[in-house]
C-alpha cells in the first residue's frame, strides 16, 4: 500500500514538474535608451514547448499581419505561425535552425533577475550578437529563435546597441494560447510562408499580367483591358482604397521583348476626369478632339497641357526598354549573360491625393512597331509606413508632351524649337503654399546630332522669371549592359547602350526632378519650358518629352 502511494506521489509530482511554465517579459532599448510605446515580448516556456509573442497579440489588440513563434522540445522544431488577418493563419516548420547556430562561449558571467547567466557570441549577417542565458530554470528558452539549446535567454544584445534583456520572471499555471491559437492553421513551405506574410504587409493592386503591348491591327479591346493605338497602349481601370498618411505607394512594372529588338520610350500614367474633357476622349474618338497647343511654329500639339475644360494624362513613371531583353538572348557575347528581365519600380507617394478612394484608368505604353512588341506585367502597391516624405495635398495636372498616341497620329513634341516652348496657364483656386513641380524630362533624336546625345539645358519659368536650369543627362548606360542583348556594337569597342544620353538610359527607369515653386498665390500663373532644341537634319529631327505636375498644399 505504501509503495503504491509513492509511486501515485512521483506521478503527480513528476507531472506537475514537467508542466511548470514560465513567463518572461522583455523590453527592447537602443543605443541604452528603452523604446517608446513598444508591445513587449512575453515568453511562455514549459519542458515541452516555448511560446514566444508579445503583449498586444495576448491581449488579442495586434494589428494584422502578425507572429508568434513555438518551439517543440527536446527537437528544437521551431514552428512559426502567421496572422495575416482574422481567421487566415499560415504556419510552417523549421526542425534544422537552431542546431545549425554555433557559437562562441566565454568566462563572462554576470546575473539578471537574480539568476546567474554566461555569455555566448555568435555573427549573423555581419552582426555580433551577444547572450546571456542561464541554466537556473531548468529549461530552456528565450525571445527569439537563437540561442534555443543554451539555457534560458533573458539577454540579447546586437552590435553594442540593440538590446532585449528579461525583466520580469515568473511561473504561471496557465497561458492564454489557446485561445489565440484557436482556428483552423494552414501549413506552407518555408518559402512560401516568408511570401504570403511579406505581402501581406501592403495592399497590391494588380494593374496588368502578362499583357502584350504590339503595333498590330489585331489588338482588340476585350471586358478587363482597352487597347487604342494598334495595341501600343493598354488601359484598365482600378479602384485605389484609402491612403493614409505617411502611406508609400509604388509601380513596379516588368518588360520583355516579344519581337522588338529596340529601345523604346514607354510611361505607366492614369486619366484625370474631373474636367468635361479627358485624355480619353482623344483615345476613343481621335487625338484631334483633344485641345490643341499652339506656339507659332506651324504645327499643332494635341492634348499636352491643361485648359479650363481638360487635364492631360498624369505621367506616374517613365522607362525606357532595353535592347530585345530576352527574345534575344540567343545572341552570344563572350563572358556575357543576358538579363531576363527588366523590372521598374518607382515611389509615386506624392501623387497619393489624386489616387486615394479614387477610380481611375491606368495605362502603359511603348512606342514600337512591331507586331510581336513586347510583354508587360505591373502592379501597384501600398505600404503603411511612418515616414512622411511627401506631405502635399494637392496634385494639379499641368503638361505632358510624351507622344503616347503617336501610332494614332500625335505628332512628337517639337514645340521646343522656338523660344516660346512650352507655355502653360493655370489658374489656383486657393493659396498654395511649399509649391514643387514635379517635372519629367528626357531627350530624343537618335543620330549623332540628334539630342538624345547632345547634353541641352532645360529652363522651367514661373510667371516669366525662371525658377530652375539644368541639364538632364545620363553617363551610367554602361552599367546595363547585360540588359541589351540585341544592342548594336561599334567599331570603337563600346555598345549602343552604353552611351550617355539626355535623362534615359536603354533598361531603366527616368526619375523626376522636384523644383521648388515656394508659396503662390490663388489666381493665373504661368508655367514656361525652355530648351534648345536641335535642327532637323534631313528626315531625322530632335524632340522633348517632358511632363509636369504642381504639388502642395492648399
């Protein structure tokens, strides 16, 4: 009888040993400042299981998308779970991580909390990462993955500077796991749960897949996607949601050669119609129903400024591309391996008060004349950050020269052959004040003396007085070479796309240049472009694609 109540006493108590859980609490400092308004890291850790989170996630307050990590004991399986939003979890399984840490371990000791702790080094990307763990708790665990098979991590210190260090311990006969853990989990690859958690972050908008843009009588508008142009322009329309401040918006658009062996000017751009005419109509109905410009030098310029009544097509990102990148690949270079692809990303934030909650038609184009052309995908996403780089809240459609309907019979920008330029009047409802352009420009005329290769100063006049000179110019083509399998190559040793032009480069994006304004006035104003443009040669003539928009605040 007394043997069988020992052995009942060793059960019990062997159980209620092994089921002792620990909470620990962590703060994070930097530089040995504690971070402001942080969620601290609260780990549950028994002999069987680690659960590493933080305060919000068990106060069940977490902004989606969030984490929490399990380790599984005596295997060091480390099993992450992903919250992308209510009732979608994604989970996957690491059992090889924590045995492949190593590190160094030294006679350093100190204590935290009362418990004696040792230090152990290790590097990870080029950081030294320092631990303190102790063996007093029995079991091991920690706020984070590393350091697992140690101890008990209650520090953990990154480069001098980046600290988490316990500073609360203490044993609790339940955790509220299961209640956080509580719906259905779907399990992924490793790869695939770092995909579907990264995009999780931000908001796509899936603007184009797979798209051709071609010059062929057999491009045809279908539900989803509008083609003008003989298919060298395509339109969709997409519905941003809200945009917060501080929010950062992208286009990332990827660009193969389908046929066209040639660099080409291409531009992402969305129609404004809030006025009673739009770059639209020109598409549907001919560009001559777009307003005209007229600078005296005998020739008409359809739909490329601003009127009372009509706003021309608002440019997001200009790209130029490479030479036949990947239908020509085929063509070998010795110690050369051709890209496959060029992708294109630009940060377009400052255009967020024209694209917040708003319906629009975004576009894409590629001057070409081939019937295979190219190939496109592009999206648009957003990004929560904190960051408020660009604080306007206004963006007034100004000028666009770019020829996006060339193939439908708008003439290329030639205004800039008299002094007179480009002369935009624009009347403000309301003081604006911190006033920039943001103005786009590159070069065109592909001969010797065209000036695509001739370096022109371009002159932005505010009200008649200039503002700003510059001369855009671009001496880094060299570097994307591998991008232009089917550039022509000269006698003098160097590619066609390695020479420097005005603003572009063939495989890259053109960036835009921000020019303070300061603060204006309600009324008419003034926006005049200068540059010197080149003489027609024979057939062969020089043009400007410029294009600009007033941002700031009303």
């Amino acid at each position: 009888m007394r043997q069988k109540i020992l052995i009942s006493f060793f059960i019990v108590f062997s159980v209620i040993a092994f089921s002792q859980t620990y909470e620990v609490q962590y703060t994070s400092s930097y530089n040995g400042k504690t971070v402001p308004d942080q969620s601290t890291t609260v780990v549950w850790a028994n002999e069987k299981e680690n659960f590493i989170l933080n305060t919000k996630i068990r106060e069940q307050k977490a902004e989606f998308p969030f984490e929490i990590t399990k380790i599984e004991k005596p295997s060091n399986t480390v099993i992450s779970y992903a919250f992308l939003k209510p009732d979608e979890i994604i989970s996957t399984t690491d059992a090889e991580s924590v045995a492949k840490q190593t590190f160094e371990f030294t006679n350093e000791t100190k204590k935290i909390l009362g418990y004696n702790c040792k230090k152990a080094v290790t590097k990870i990307n080029s950081n030294t990462i320092e631990i303190w763990y102790t063996k007093d708790l029995k079991i091991n665990g920690g706020p984070s993955v590393l350091g697992q098979s140690l101890g008990f991590v209650l520090e953990i210190e990154r480069n001098k500077n980046s600290l988490v260090s316990a500073t609360s311990i203490k044993k609790v006969k339940k955790t509220d796991i299961d209640k956080i853990l509580s719906s259905n989990v779907i399990s992924t690859d490793q790869l695939g749960y770092k995909d579907m958690l990264w995009k999780s972050r931000f908001t796509t908008l899936t603007v184009f897949e797979n798209e051709t843009i071609n010059f062929s009588g057999d491009s045809k508008s279908d539900d989803e996607i509008k083609r003008f142009a003989n298919g060298t322009i395509i339109l969709k329309k997409i519905t941003f949601p809200k945009i917060e401040e501080g929010d950062h918006i992208f286009v990332e658009l990827k660009q193969q050669s389908n046929g066209d062996a040639y660099d080409r000017t291409g531009t992402v751009f969305f129609i404004p119609q809030d006025k009673k005419e739009s770059f639209l109509d020109g598409l549907e109905n001919g560009v001559k129903k777009l307003p005209v410009y007229d600078n005296g030098n005998g020739k008409q310029y359809f739909g490329v400024s601003t009127t009372e009544n009509y706003n021309p097509a608002v440019e997001m990102m200009r790209f130029f591309t490479a030479f036949g990148i990947n239908k020509f690949n085929h063509i070998q270079i010795k110690n050369k391996t051709w890209q496959t692809i060029s992708p294109y990303r630009q940060d377009v934030t400052e255009l967020k008060p024209v694209l917040s909650e708003k319906e629009l038609w975004i576009g894409a184009f590629i001057g070409n004349y081939d019937k295979g052309g190219h190939k496109i995908s592009m999206e648009i996403t957003i990004h929560k950050s904190g960051q408020a780089i660009h604080k306007n809240n206004t963006v007034i459609p100004l000028f666009n020269t770019l020829n996006i309907m060339e193939m439908a019979g708008q003439d290329y920008s030639t205004m800039f052959n008299k002094d007179k330029g480009l002369l935009v009047e624009f009347t403000l409802a309301k003081d604006l004040k911190n006033a920039q352009l943001r103005y786009i420009t590159t070069g065109h005329g592909g001969w010797e003396n065209g000036d695509e290769f001739v370096p022109k100063a371009n002159s932005i006049l505010l009200d008649g007085k200039m503002v700003f000179s510059f001369i855009p110019w671009r001496s880094d083509c060299g570097s994307y070479r591998l991008y232009n399998p089917a550039s022509g190559n000269f006698g003098d040793g160097l590619s066609s796309s390695d020479l420097s032009r005005s603003n572009w480069c063939p495989g890259t994006v053109t960036n835009p240049n921000f020019i303070s304004l300061g603060d204006l006035k309600a009324g008419k104003h003034t926006i005049q472009v200068k540059i010197p443009q080149g003489q027609t040669e024979g057939n062969s003539f020089s043009s400007w694609n410029v294009s600009g928009v007033l941002l700031g605040n009303e």
